[in-house]
C-alpha cells in the first residue's frame, strides 16, 4: 500500500511540474469592472433576474435597482428581447460618470404569467 501511496505522489508531482499548454494568440477580451461582474446584469447570460406578477412591479423593480447601483444615471432607451426562450428588458443608460452601459433584466417570470 506504501508504494501505491508513493507512486501516486510521484505521479502528481511531475504532472503539476509539466509545461503548460501553448494557447494562440492573446485576444483582446471586453473588460467589465469587478464591481460590474458582482452587480449582474451585464449580458444575456449574467440578467438581473425580476420575480413580479405584473408590468408596473417589473419596471419600478427595474428602476429601482438601477437607482440603487447607478445613482444618478439618465435612461438612453429601453428594448425587449426574446432570447432562448426567455424574456429580457435591456436598459442603456448613462451613469453619472457618463459611461454608457446596457444593463440586461430577465422578466420571463411575468411573462409566463401572461
């Protein structure tokens, strides 16, 4: 059973000390802020995820949490999308720092309600 154990060791210390893959050319990626990613809402697979029974209750929770995570922000425009079977709000507005930013909503629970 010891040289199982020791084997096994072995095997673990030269595969952790094995040269790392080559990957191709370094892509430039979109950057999101850390704060960003912690709030959500920054694509279709990271939504603000709406819980309301109607469409007054989706937009004042919407707006309310723009409020709260970007105060002083000025609403560009609004749109609706349906994606993979889900229903999404997809709000542009401008922070107060002038950043332009599209914060995306899924609001399929009230529309399953409809």
């Amino acid at each position: 059973m010891k040289t199982v154990n020791a084997l096994f060791v072995v095997i673990m210390l030269l595969g952790a000390c094995s040269t790392p893959k080559k990957t191709g050319p370094k892509r430039d990626l979109p950057t999101v802020a850390h704060a960003d990613a912690l709030k959500g809402g920054t694509s279709f697979s990271n939504p603000i995820v709406i819980m309301m029974q109607s469409e007054r209750e989706v937009l004042d929770a919407e707006y309310k949490w723009l409020s709260i995570n970007y105060p002083g922000y000025s609403l560009v425009r609004r749109t609706h999308k349906f994606r993979s079977s889900k229903h999404y709000d997809i709000v542009r507005i401008k922070t107060n720092q002038g950043q332009v930013r599209d914060i995306y909503f899924d609001s399929t629970h009230f529309w399953r309600k409809n």
